[in-house]
C-alpha cells in the first residue's frame, strides 16, 4: 500500500488523444446533467404532495387512521426529497473551497453522520489512525460523502455480527510525494470476482431489489480523482472487501 506501480496495459495518455478517463468523464458529465433535470422535475410534483398531505392533516374532518396515513405520506415524500437533494448533490459540483484537513477528523464526522446505519448492534468499527497524518487540501463535504458511501456499502455487505475497520496512515508514491491512505474493510459477503471490475459504473449494483441505483462507488470514484488521488477495490465472495482511498498530501 506504500506506493501505486504501472501495471501492464496502462495507457500513456498522448496529446490529443482520446483515454478511457476521458470517455468515463464524459459520461460522467451526461449523468449529472441528465440527473439534474430529472431530479427538478421531481421536486415539484414531490412539494405538492407534501403541502398537500400537511393541509390535509391540519383538518379537524381527519380521524386519528386518516391522520396516521396521511403522516405515512409526508415521511414518503420526505425521504424521497432528501434522496433527490442526494442526487442533486453528486450531479452539481460542490463550491465548497478545499482546505487542509486532517482525514482522521473527516472520517470520524462521517462515522457520525452515519450513526443510524452503524448503530444497529451488530457491527463493530474500529479504528486504526497513525499518530501522526499529513493534511490534504480537500473539499470536506466531497471527502465526508465518499467516505460516507464506502462505509454505507460495508454495512450493507454484513448481514450478522461484523466487522468495520479504517486505517489511516501516511504512505509514499514511488515519486516519493507523501499522499494519505484510507483503508476501509469489512468482513461481510463480498463482491462475486465477475463483479468486481464493474462496481465503480454508474447504475452498476449487486443490490437488487433495495432501491439502490448503483451511484455509490461510482461517486467515490470521481470525487477521489478530482481530488487527484486513486481508488482500488479487493473484494472475494464470502470474504469481505476492502477499499482504498489514496489523496495527496499537501
């Protein structure tokens, strides 16, 4: 994990000519306009369901039944507003400023906001930081919300009793720049090896039937390279998965 070699079929990119990162970014850019004219036009009809639902609810005419389901209905539109506001986060590039930040600090903020998929009794995280971390310049939100979706699918993948460890420490390219790694590993049921080179596609997912669209990993992806770091995922069936997270040091 020290150091990231050239392995066999990496592309030299030359001038002018056309990469796979340049294809995937393209893409990348069609989703997130594609997701953002899909997810305005939600939001309206999603408003008048909610103001509806609330001014239904204010009337003395509801019996206690009717007032229980209308509250169904609002906490429905409610959880689908805030699954648009997610979509809308990852399709409009956040203005945020980078500044230097200790990883440590962000991955213990990300533990936070996700307590309630954590706190279910049956996993354990632990921890592991060295003592002593480089900052990175980083946009904070954008590093909280890759780490927050790299843990969301670890807690997915542990259907029992299980584990959830990060490590944090200062590593070195072959170059010798100083970056910060983040490993991120469960003990859950892993990705099948057919899988596994397609986890970071967008609308890719093993997760059927869960209402998943398969955004999370390649979110990740393209927040870590923005950043000017890298991604590597190692995962077998019925083992566990581990990600890494690698972001210069500043």
């Amino acid at each position: 994990m020290g150091g990231r070699k050239k392995k066999d079929g990496d592309i030299t990119k030359v001038p002018g000519s056309v990469t796979p990162n340049m294809i995937e970014s393209h893409k990348m850019a069609v989703v997130g306009q594609l997701f953002r004219g899909i997810a305005h036009d939600m939001k309206n009809p999603l408003a008048v369901i909610l103001q509806g639902s609330e001014f239904l609810g204010l009337g003395d005419a509801a019996d206690s039944s009717q007032k229980k389901i209308l509250e169904m209905i609002r906490n429905a539109a409610l959880k689908i507003d805030g699954m648009l506001e997610n979509i809308l986060g990852f399709a409009r590039p956040s203005g945020d400023q980078p500044q230097i930040s200790d990883m440590r600090t962000l991955i213990d903020e990300s533990i936070i906001l996700l307590g309630p998929q954590l706190n279910t009794g049956y996993i354990q995280v632990s921890r592991d930081f060295s003592p002593s971390v480089p900052g990175c310049k980083v946009n904070r939100n954008e590093i909280k919300q890759a780490v927050v979706s790299v843990l969301m699918n670890a807690a997915d993948a542990i259907p029992e009793d299980g584990i959830v460890s990060i490590e944090v420490k200062p590593v070195l390219y072959e170059t010798g720049e100083k970056s910060v790694a983040i490993m991120i590993t469960d003990n859950g049921c892993g990705i099948p090896e057919d899988d596994l080179s397609r986890v970071c596609e967008p609308f890719f997912t093993t997760k059927q039937g869960q209402g998943r669209i398969g955004l999370g990993l390649a979110v990740v992806r393209d927040i870590i390279e923005r950043h000017k770091g890298y991604l590597s995922i190692e995962s077998k069936a019925g083992k566990g998965t581990s990600v890494l997270l690698v972001l210069p040091a500043e």
